[in-house]
C-alpha cells in the first residue's frame, strides 16, 4: 500500500474558501479518479499563526499510484495551482505502508 501525503501551508486569508473548495471539489476529484481507496485532512500544528495542512491518499499499489501521477496529477495540481497562485506552498511526498495497526 501507498500513502501519498500532500501537505500545503497556506495565507491565513484563505483558509475557510480553500478548506471548502477541497472538501467539495478537489478531494472529490481526486478520489473520483478511482486511484485511491480513502483520504483525510489534517490540520498540522506547528508554530503560531501558521496555517498547513496535511491531505493523504491511500492507493492499493506503486503501479496505481504511477498511473495517478501519469494520467492525473498534473491537471489536478494546476486547478490548485490557478486558484489559489501565490498563496500557498506544497509539498508531496510518496510513502510505502509496511504495517497497520488499529484498535
């Protein structure tokens, strides 16, 4: 299993339209591909008056993932990148899941 995490720091300015436009537009879209299995956001605390966040996608397999970052991501990242220009940095990180436990 893949875990691919997004995390982006954003203008404090944004983050009520951008937390609404991931929630009913970009995590949809993303989940819409069929590549992933499930997400989350996460507010990631750091130091004061900052503001990032987490996004995760879990994908059954690396040849999944590929074909997302292939067929997907660039279109989906430039939709991200048009609207919100300049008010935010991101970066994306690719993780291999070795085990889970849950309770």
């Amino acid at each position: 299993m893949i875990l691919y995490n997004v995390t982006v720091s954003l203008d404090p300015k944004i983050q009520e339209d951008w937390l609404d436009w991931m929630r009913s537009t970009h995590i949809p879209d993303v989940m819409n591909t069929g590549c992933f299995l499930e997400s989350r956001i996460s507010r990631v605390h750091g130091e004061e008056g900052e503001v990032t966040y987490a996004i995760s996608y879990v994908t059954e397999s690396e040849e999944i993932y590929d074909h997302y970052q292939a067929t997907h991501a660039v279109g989906l990242q430039k939709d991200h990148s048009d609207r919100y220009e300049g008010k935010f940095a991101a970066f994306r990180t690719k993780l291999t899941i070795l085990e889970e436990f849950k309770k």
